[in-house]
C-alpha cells in the first residue's frame, strides 16, 4: 500500500449487490492480523531468558531475522509484522506497538523508548468512506534517531536523521533533521 491509498474493505461487486462481504485484500489483511496477534502472544509470555525462542518468533513475525545486534524487548506487539524493516542497532524498548501495514522503517541505531506507537493505516475521516476502506502511509526513521517514551508516530510521517522525539510526543508531521520535537502536536522545540 503506498502514500494515501485505500484499501478496500468490502467487495465491491457484493456491496452493490446489498451484501458486505469482505474483499479478498483486506480480508488476506485480516488473516495476517489474527497470526501476528498468535505470535506477538507467544513472545510476549516467554521467559526474557529464552533469546532463542524470541528470536525464532521474531524472525516468524517480521518474515525474517533480526539484522545484526537490533534488540526487540517484550512485550512487543504488532497487527502485521511484515512490513516493519529494521537496520542494524536498532533498539525497541518494552511495550511498543507497530500498526504496520502500510510500512514502518527504522534506520540505523534507532532507539524507541518504552510504550511507544506506530500507526501507518487509519480510516478516511469522510462518512461515506469510513466503513469502506482503510487508509495509510508508511512512517520513515531515519538512522540515529531517539523516540522517548510513549511517543506517538502517525501515517505518512518521516523523521529526520539525527532527530529526537520528546517521551509523550505525537508526530503527525514530518520532523527535520537534527531537531527536537516536543509536546502534543510534536512542534520543533530546537535544532542543531
């Protein structure tokens, strides 16, 4: 799914016809959904200890191995997994949420603090298309970037190189380069 597609949630043929049937997308998104909640659900109650059953789980949730020392701590939860692409050095922190259908990349030596959320689909705000379809772009990080906690990265967002997201942020525009973000609407508080 690219930058502001719709993904169709009914079949559309069957719709006119009166019925909400699902469409085969979505409904292979559904699918995947319900495996990745199964095998988020199992990483999350394995002994910390056991760093080969949470990487073999990962490696099934993400569809391939951790790059070289990235670390995930549980609990760790995603809705696809297969969409989040993760360089070298990236830490994730306990309790992050990755909605990643639409695409989630983190750079090089990313640090993601504890609670934090990315959200790549969503739902058009119009009435008419609310219950018809799913909406999203992917989220871009930069290499070297610090997420604090309880951070909230939106649809389409891309963060700088060298960037750093204040704990409790929510980032729903791009964040240049070599700044700092802060508060509710994630505004640039300095730059260097």
């Amino acid at each position: 799914m690219s930058n502001n597609e719709f993904l169709r949630i009914h079949d559309p043929e069957r719709l006119a016809a009166g019925e909400r049937v699902l469409g085969p997308e979505f409904r292979a998104m559904s699918e995947r959904v319900i495996l990745a909640t199964e095998l988020t659900s199992r990483l999350n109650v394995l002994p910390f200890d056991d760093e080969a059953g949470r990487a073999a789980l990962l490696e099934q949730i993400l569809g391939r191995p951790l790059p070289p020392r990235a670390t995930i701590y549980p609990p760790f939860y995603t809705d696809h997994g297969l969409a989040i692409e993760l360089a070298e050095r990236v830490f994730i922190n306990q309790g992050c949420t990755f909605l990643d259908y639409a695409g989630t990349r983190l750079g090089e030596g990313v640090m993601v603090g504890p609670k934090v959320t990315f959200i790549t689909v969503g739902h058009p705000v119009d009435l008419e298309d609310r219950r018809q379809f799913l909406s999203g772009a992917p989220i871009d990080v930069a290499e070297n970037v610090w997420i604090g906690a309880g951070a909230m990265i939106l649809p389409g967002v891309s963060i700088g190189r060298d960037a750093v997201v204040a704990a409790g942020t929510v980032v729903a525009e791009d964040v240049p380069a070599a700044s700092l973000v802060a508060g509710p609407k994630g505004s640039v508080k300095r730059r260097w």
